[in-house]
C-alpha cells in the first residue's frame, strides 16, 4: 500500500495519442494494434485511425504498431512528465494474402468494441466477389447475413425485414436518397474504385446514428493518395471507370468518374423485339474528394459527388403515334468537413452537407377510347441541408463519449401534370434538429464493454420530440467466445410514397411526415453470440426481433400515385429471425456461408400480410481461392464462386378474371377489358430461386502498367428464377407464364490497370 | 419397473449424444416451414350500370368472374335483376340484342333519392348494390340563351353527393357537325361553386349555338373510374365486383362567340 502510495507520488502519468495511416497513399488504418511494452498498456485505432493509450506512467517504452497487412512499425519513447505525447504513425504495406486483412479488423473489433450486427466492407473485398456484369456495393452487401434482394437485378437493400426506405445511406456524410439508380436500378451510385470502406449496421445501431428504421449504410470514399500521383482505369462490359489520386501542398485530391459504355440488355431486348422499340439509356457519375491538413490538429475535407441517369423509350404504333417514356434522375451532393484534435482526448468534426436528388419523368402515350396523345409528367426535388457536430471525447482509458448536435432542412418539391393540366403540387419545407449522446465503457478490459446512447429528436412538423435510447453491450466470457446484445427505439420522420414491394422501383418519392402523422417508430432487440475457432474461423450467430409501430405503408402496386401522402396507410409489423455468419480462411482458400432465417409481418387494417421482401431462407455460400501454378493460362488466378438459395418471395396469386367495362362521359360501357381478383397480399410463394456464380481474375502487366483481367459468369448452371408470373389473354382461357430475368447464364468480362 | 427406468436412461443419454446443433436445425427446420395456402375461389357476379335521369330505361349487365383456367361466357342471361328505390321496384328482363338487362317499364330517377340493385342466381352470393342519385344542377351563369365570349366562364353550384362531372359541347353550324372533347372535372371537397372557363376548351371552333351538356357523377362511379387496374373494383357493390353508379345529366344552349 505504501509502495504504490509512493509510486503514485514520484510518477507522473501522460497519454499516447495520435493518427495511424498507410505509409504508400495515407489512408487512415483502422482498428490497428497499438501497445506498449509494458505489458499492460495499449489498444486500438478507432474507424477514424486514431488511437489513444491513458495514464502511462513517465518512463522509457517501446511501442509497437501492427496490423495484419501492413509491417510492424516499433518506436522507443520516453515519456517526461507532464508532456502528453502526440504520435502520428505511418505503417508500409506488407505482401499478404488478400483474406488476412477482413480477419485481422474482425478480430481487433471483436477484442476492443461493442459490434452488434455489423458488417465492415473494404474496397478490395467488395470487387473480389462475384456479382452481376460488374461489381458493387450494395450487391456485395447483399451478400450479408439478413440482407435479402428481391431478384437477380435489384439493387436495393432489404435488410432483417425492413424495406429499402428504412435504410440511412451516407457518402461521406452526405445523405444519399435514391442510391440504386444507375441502369433501371442495376447499379448503385457509388463508384467502386473510389470507396475506402463501407459499415453495414443491420440493426441495433448506435446512437450517433438515426432517422431510420432498420439499418445504416456509410461509405466512405478514400482520401486520396497524399504520397504520390496513382491511378486505376476499368473497362467492363457494361461501364468504364477511371479514378486519379495525388497530394496536394499540405493534403490530397481524389477524382473518379463513371459511365456506361454499353448496355447488353437493351441491346438484347431490341435484337429481340426489333421493330418498335428502343431503349437509350446513359448515365454517368463523378466525384471528388480534396483534404487538407493545415496543420497537425487541423484537416479541412472536401467531398462532392454528381451523377445522372437517364432513360429513354418509346414504342411506336404504325408510322405515327407512339408511346414515349423520358426518365431521368440526379443525384448531386456536397460536403465540406473540419476535423480538429483539441486535445488528445478530445477531438470533434464539423460537417456541412447538401444532398440534392431530382427525378423527372415525362410520359407521352395513345389514349385508347379517345385515339389521343396524353402526356403524364411529373418531377420531384428533395434537397437536404445538412450542419453536423460530432465530438469524441476520451474520458479516461474505460470512458469513450461520443456527442453531437445536427441540424436536417429538407424541402421537398413535387408536381404531376396530366394532360397539361396540373393535377397537385406539392412543396413542402421541414427542420429536424437532433442530439446525441453516446458513451462507450470498458468495464472490465478486453471482457466486458457497455455502450449506452441517447438520441434526441426536435422535428417541426407537429412540435414533434422524441427520445431514443440505446443499449449494447459485449460480454467476452472466453477469450474466443462473446455475447452480443444490443436494445433501442428508431424513429423515422421521412417516408416514401411509393411501394417498396414494386418489381421495378428505380426512384423513391421521399415525403416528411406532417402534423397529422405520429412519427414512424421500431424497436430493436438482438441477441449475439460470436466465436473464434481460431484466428481465421468465426462464427456469428444473431437472433434479433423488430417491432414496427406507425408505419405508412404504400398500396401494394402503386408506383407512382397521384396524391401526396393520402393514400398512405397506417401499419404496423415486426421482423424477427436469425443470421447465422461462418466466415473461415485457410492457406490459399477463404470463404463465408450466411443463413438467415426472417419472419417479417406488416398489418394494415386490422390484418397482417408477408411483405414482397419477406425471404423466410436466405443462404449464400462464397468460396475464394488461388488456382496452383501447374494450371496454364490461369495459373495463380484467384477464383471466386458464390452459390446462393434462397426461399421464393410471397406474392398475390391471380385467382380469377373478370370484365371491365371502360366508361365514355356519360357514364356509357364501350370496351371490355380484363381484371383480375387476386389472393391476400404475400398468401403464395414463388418457387426457391438459387444460382452459382463466378469470379476469375488474373494479375497482368500492360503496357507496362500493373493491371488484372477478369471473367464473371453469372448463374452457371442456367436456373430458370421465376421473378413473377403474367398472363396471356390473347387466348380464353388466358395462359399462364414465368417471368425469368436470366434465361441464359450471362458472362461478363472486363480490365482493370493501376498507374 | 426397472425395465422402464432403464429404458428413459438409454432414451435420456441417447439424447444427449445429439448435438444442441442437431436440434436447434430440427428446431429451424420445424419453425420456418411455411404452410402452403391455397385459396379456394368462388365465383362472384360482375355488374356494370350507371343509372341516369335522361335515360327511361334503365339498364344492368350482369356477367359473373371466372377462375383463370376457366373459359369466359357471354354474360349471365338467367339472373333475378330487381332495381328499387324511390317506392318503386323492378325486375329487370335480359335483352338479347343489348346483351345486358333493361328495366320492363319506364324508371325515372329522382335526385338524391337512393336505389337499391340486387342480383341472384342458384350458386351464386346475392350480389347487392347501393347507389345515391346526385342532387340537381344550379347554374349561376350563363342562363339558358346568354350568349358567351370565350373570356367567359360557366358557374354553377356544386351538385350534392357529386365526385366527379363531365361536360362536353356541341352544335350545328352551317350544317356541320361541331363536338369538344370531353372534359373532367374532380370538384375540390371544400369549393361550393364550380367555375369552367371557356377559353380552355373552347378555343379552336367556330362561334354559334351550342349545348353545353354536364353530367354530375357520383363517388360510386368515381371510384371505378379512378381505380388502378390492380385493385379490385367494388363500387357500390357488395358480394360482387363491378360498378351500381349514377349520374344526373343536364344542359343549356347557349350561344358562343369564338371570335
């Protein structure tokens, strides 16, 4: 007692702080080890790369910087009393085989953080699994455990049940409204190349996240190469890419662009259909990113982004009237960032962004009782005005508190005009103001950690306040083995008018709640238990349940309905199930299979239904590895394979037909039409849909230039997945067929070179 | 006895030997199985009539829905039609030439009055239907004769128990033919007075004498008219699908100068 009475007397404790980043392009390292050699001391960078070590006595240290990926970088200091010590740390890149690196951050994650249901993506990792015609984001993540796409060609993220507009989708801190509209919705806006890494929470997120129901997506694109000028080019089959990287005096800038270069379905589909139509189709989108570190504690980012996609069709009877279809769609977004270090314990981010999404559709088409040409058009803005603070304070080496303030301007513009003559305009302006707070506790190192959170919420429309408290908790009972839990309440004060179970669904069309609505509110529980066999072998399981209360729910088929709000209806539901994680590498060969089991029940007047996106099986098996050398051509290639099954959507079987009569003005019948009755919503399933795909790609030299080839071949076996049925009724009775979206196995091929 | 306690001993340290894994996947496997559901589906009748004050006869088609492998027919022929309403009742007879059911005498509908449909036939749910007439045109301006220049606007008041109007014109000028397309009109909840300016229909024809006929529909027939083809169409009706309407039709002749 006396001793350490005395020890505390004579010592003096300081802290270690600083940035860790990649020696070849200073990009920020997350989750990198850091200790001291003392034997007790230490800890990890956080998903910014910042890392700091409390109370170490003053004294000589070595301390060690790893991560798997990069070399061991080992530093001797001593520490003088008083004299907190500020050690920004460059790491080099070691030669390693791709699958350690996905192990390593898992696995720092697991020993140091609260993880409850979330997934971490890394660029490399998102271009080495194989995915329809070219790679991308959301199809990677689609992937994932509790993650569910609709068919082959969706792009939009069903996440434990919840739909698509539940999902808040950030790019560097820019909301992004409508992320999956590239190509009818084949791809998503975010440019491959460009992303540094992407975070899935698939439920029981943080408090310094909100607005949403089910889940969050934030991407962050890279900060571009601060050590020299580099480059990547991609050609493939469907886009090209390009992304330019290089410092500046005192930071770094970061361009890439996109576009497509060729459709091979509307290519298809006109060889196919020949005479009468033609679908043009381009899009594009670019972005920037500059940064600058004006001094030590100051970084000043800059991120933009713009992108545009437009179709066009048109279907022509004989030589003179037609039907014509003009679609576009742009999203556009800026943000400005100020990262200061105020202390080492404390630093914070301020952050200005402006999101801007418009869809514009003109519809010109024959009017059959009538031999007219009727025009239906309709555009819709929404720009959001975002001003954030952020601020992480490290308390002490148990305490973490993270806080926030934020402020949300959204206005909203929509007009359908048909038959030139306005049917509704709807502009709407609306503020919503938020505060977190959030705080991280060790309470036993490296065995139990203890996240609590409250989000607060002030939204004008209604006088609206809302609190939003949060809970997760990790309990490492075994040095492998941990549980995860995590409770919290969402609220959602933006919504979408149009069903998130349409087939094809490019745009949303965003509305805010307004006085008469009570907000849109889930609850979260999930239950977690992760273990490591061993340093490359994990399993996760996670049970979880959602309840939905307040929800507006679309009518089941509109696409695009003509009143703003009104036809919405008042619903509830809940999801509940399991994902089931095995992620294993082994030498050359590395791999995952996820199992999702969900139940997922919306009710709306008085009765419940089995949404389109309720999968009640999702399993997906990906295998990567290298082929050995005595194989020519491809020899150490590396080859992915991604098999997946999955239990077919529900859907409202057609029971039976019956005659419509058309009306004239005076209330006169004078044609006939068929309609259908059909089953409750979700009361009949498809068929199981499953396809095997593959990845091959190759390292090349071209040009001199390092580079890869790459060959994708999509559902290999040639399943016929039935995405819904149509009937013909051109015969009486009408015949039923299947509607298939790959009737063929689809190869797709492409070059990617670095310079 | 001790037979028996041996046996749960074997039955108890067999169960052990099955792996938690084992029976968490029997567990899954016996709690995500969906029951496959199929709907049974019973024929309906499907009916179309839009009752109307200028017409005498009054008249019903009557066809029924099908399953979708069944072949259609041509309408239901055999069905008991009865149309009531006002202190009057009618069976309606099938007309072979009209393919639809007309009322056997004369029926004359009366504003804001309720009639009543109701159809039958051995196997078949009793199809009944409901239908308000809407209440009488009041016209502000012009008058029956005014003469109209095309800054003019026709006013009148909002009809009660109306969703929806249709007004078109139509004249005989120099022997010729002369009529406007058909123009819509959803009256807003809130307005009492519906003004139709000329000038937005009437631009491209030549002045003279012209009926300017409306119909006030009511929210029966809205609701068929504005339906998405995916919804099931029930307007008015219960125990069927289709459309009982009604519509007051009335006009003026008024002359317009174009010029």
């Amino acid at each position: 007692m006396i001793a350490a009475l005395t020890l505390l007397l004579v010592c003096n404790f300081v802290s270690i702080s600083g940035f860790v980043t990649d020696a070849s392009d200073g990009e920020k390292i997350s989750y990198a080890n850091v200790s001291l050699d003392d034997g007790k001391s230490g800890g990890a960078t956080n998903d910014k790369g910042y890392y700091i070590i409390h109370n170490v006595p003053t004294g000589s240290y070595t301390i060690v910087f790893s991560h798997i990926g990069y070399e061991s970088r080992t530093v001797k200091l001593y520490l003088k009393q008083d004299d907190d010590v500020v050690l920004n740390m460059e790491m080099m890149p070691a030669f390693i085989e791709m699958e350690e690196i996905p192990v390593s951050a898992e696995r720092s994650r697991f020993e140091t953080s609260v993880e409850v249901s979330h997934i971490n993506f890394t660029s490399r990792e998102i271009k080495a699994i194989p995915v329809i015609l070219e790679n991308d984001l959301i199809r990677t993540l689609q992937l994932m455990p509790g993650v569910v796409a609709l068919h082959d060609l969706s792009n939009k993220l069903y996440i434990r049940g919840g739909s698509p507009d539940e999902n808040l989708v950030l790019l560097d801190g820019i909301t992004i409204y409508n992320p999956s509209t590239r190509l009818f919705g084949l791809f998503s806006i975010f440019n491959t190349d460009a992303v540094s890494n992407a975070e899935l929470y698939a439920g029981g997120f943080p408090a310094k996240y909100g607005d949403r129901l089910s889940s969050v997506l934030d991407v962050t694109t890279k900060e571009g190469n601060s050590k020299k000028y580099t480059g990547a080019a991609s050609i493939g089959l469907v886009t090209s890419r390009l992304l330019i990287e290089g410092p500046l005096p005192k930071g770094s800038f970061l361009l890439g662009a996109r576009m497509i270069n060729f459709d091979p379905f509307v290519w298809a589909y006109t060889k196919i259909k020949k005479d009468t139509i033609s679908l043009p189709h381009q899009f594009y989108d670019g972005i920037v990113k500059i940064n600058f570190n004006t001094s030590p504690k100051n970084r000043f980012t800059f991120a933009g982004l713009n992108g545009s996609d437009v179709i066009a069709f048109e279907h022509t009877y004989g030589n003179e009237q037609k039907d014509k279809v003009d679609l576009e769609g742009d999203n556009r977004g800026a943000s400005f960032r100020w990262r200061r270090v105020f202390s080492p314990q404390f630093y914070g981010e301020v952050l200005g962004a402006w999101s801007n999404f418009q869809t514009q559709l003109n519809y010109l088409y024959l009017e059959r009782d009538t031999d007219t040409i009727n025009t239906v058009e309709t555009y819709e803005e929404i720009i959001d005005y975002t001003v954030k603070c952020d601020f992480n304070y490290f308390l002490n080496e148990r305490h973490t508190v993270d806080f926030g303030i934020d402020g949300k301007h959204l206005d909203i513009d929509h007009n359908l005009v048909h038959y030139k003559r306005e049917s509704f305009t709807y502009r709407h302006t609306t503020n919503l103001f938020t505060l977190y707070v959030q705080d991280t506790w060790t309470l036993v190192p490296g065995i139990l950690h203890l996240e609590t959170g409250l989000r607060c919420f002030y939204y004008d429309q209604g006088r609206k306040l809302r609190y939003c408290p949060r809970l997760g908790l990790k309990y490492r009972f075994q040095p492998n083995t941990a549980i995860n839990f995590a409770i919290g309440k969402y609220n959602q004060f933006l919504v979408t008018i149009n069903s998130q179970e349409s087939f094809l669904s490019i745009f949303d069309f965003w509305r805010p709640l307004d006085e008469r609505h009570n907000v849109p509110t889930a609850y979260h529980v999930v239950f977690g238990i992760e273990k490591w066999f061993d340093d490359k072998t994990r399993l996760t399981v996670e049970p979880y349940y959602k309840r939905y209360y307040n929800l507006l729910i679309p009518k089941e088929y509109d696409i695009i309905i003509s009143t703003p709000t009104e036809s919405l209806k008042v619903g509830s539901g809940y999801s509940t199930g399991f994902d089931i994680f095995f992620k294993k590498s082994y030498k050359d060969v590395f791999g995952w299979i996820n199992y999702s089991l969900c139940f997922t029940r919306r009710k709306v007047d008085g009765s419940y239904y089995s949404p389109r996106y309720d999968r009640r099986h999702n399993l997906n098996i990906v295998l990567g590895f290298t082929l050995p050398a005595y194989i020519p051509i491809v020899k150490n290639s590396t080859l992915n394979l991604r098999w997946y099954f999955a239990t077919g959507l529900p859907y409202a079987e057609d029971l039976a037909r019956y005659r419509y009569f058309g009306t004239d003005s005076r209330g006169e019948r004078y044609f006939v039409d068929w309609r259908t009755v059909r089953s409750p919503r979700g009361t009949y399933r498809l068929p199981l849909s499953h396809r095997l795909d593959l990845h091959l790609e190759k390292n090349m030299r071209l040009f001199g230039l390092n580079g890869s080839w790459y060959i994708d071949v999509i559902n290999i076996y040639n399943h016929k997945d039935i995405i819904f049925y149509t009937w013909n009724y051109d015969e009486d009775p009408p015949n039923k067929s299947a509607y298939i979206l790959l009737p063929i196995p689809i190869p797709s091929f492409g070059i990617n070179i670095r310079f | 006895m001790r037979s028996y306690i041996r046996i749960i001993k074997i039955a108890l340290a067999r169960f052990r030997q099955i792996y938690p894994l084992r029976i968490s996947l029997i567990l899954i496997l016996s709690v995500a199985c969906d029951d496959e559901i199929s709907e049974s589906y019973e024929s309906q009748f499907n009916v179309y009539a839009v009752l109307r004050n200028d017409k005498v006869m009054q008249e019903v088609t009557v066809d029924r829905t099908y399953l979708m492998e069944e072949p259609s027919e041509l309408y239901v022929d055999d069905a008991l039609v009865i149309l009531s309403g006002a202190h009057y009742a009618d069976t309606l007879v099938f007309s072979d030439s009209l393919l639809r059911y007309v009322t056997s005498d004369t029926f004359t509908l009366l504003p804001l009055e309720i009639y009543r449909l109701s159809v039958a036939k051995e196997g078949f749910d009793t199809l009944s239907a409901e239908t308000r007439i809407p209440g009488d045109f009041d016209f502000i301006w012009p008058s029956e004769g005014d003469t109209m220049i095309l800054m003019d606007s026709i006013v009148f008041r909002k009809n009660v128990g109306v969703s929806i109007y249709f007004c078109y014109f139509r004249g005989v000028i120099s022997n010729t033919w002369y009529t406007t397309g058909t123009f819509t009109y959803e009256p807003v909840v809130s307005d009492t007075l519906v003004k139709i300016p000329l000038y937005d229909h009437f631009s491209d024809y030549p002045s003279g004498m012209y009926t300017i006929t409306f119909s006030a529909l009511d929210s029966n027939f809205y609701e068929y008219y504005t339906e998405s083809e995916d919804d099931l169409i029930q307007a008015g009706v219960e125990n069927g699908v289709g459309l009982f309407g009604s519509a007051l039709v009335d006009s003026i002749v008024n002359y317009i100068i174009t010029e």
